[in-house]
C-alpha cells in the first residue's frame, strides 16, 4: 500500500511479458515448421531447461535477453 509505483510496474511488466511471449511463440512455431535461424534463443528452447528447473516465463526472459544482447554488440 505504500508503494506508489508497484501498480506501474506490475502494469509494465504484464506488457513487456505479453511482448516476450509473442517473440517465444514465433520462435516456436518457426523452430516446429524448421525455419528458425540459427541462434543462441533456439538453442535454449529446444533444450531441456525445465529439467534444470527453469520455468517458462525465465526462459522466454533469458531467450529475450540474449536477443536484446546480440542487438546492443550489432549497434557501432
């Protein structure tokens, strides 16, 4: 109740997570219909990280992540 902000911020995060999961999921499907690029994101979904205790929000973040990674080192 005394913070002020946690309303904006689980309002930012309900978006950036809807923006997330729309990524995940055309990785997905490309990765099923075999057109997916090769990428360090692909590799993570097709490995077995729920066996290591990630669920699937973490890993739609760390896939997101590395993407945002690969960006930032492409900008001069």
């Amino acid at each position: 109740m005394l913070s002020g902000w946690r309303k904006t911020a689980d309002d930012i995060h309900k978006q950036d997570t809807a923006v997330f999961t729309h990524f995940w999921n055309k990785m997905r499907k490309e990765i099923d219909e075999g057109t997916a690029p090769h990428s360090w994101g692909k590799l993570f979904l097709q490995s077995d990280y729920k066996k290591h205790g990630v669920d699937d929000l973490a890993a739609i973040y760390a896939a997101y992540d590395q993407f945002i990674s690969g960006l930032i080192e492409v900008v001069p």
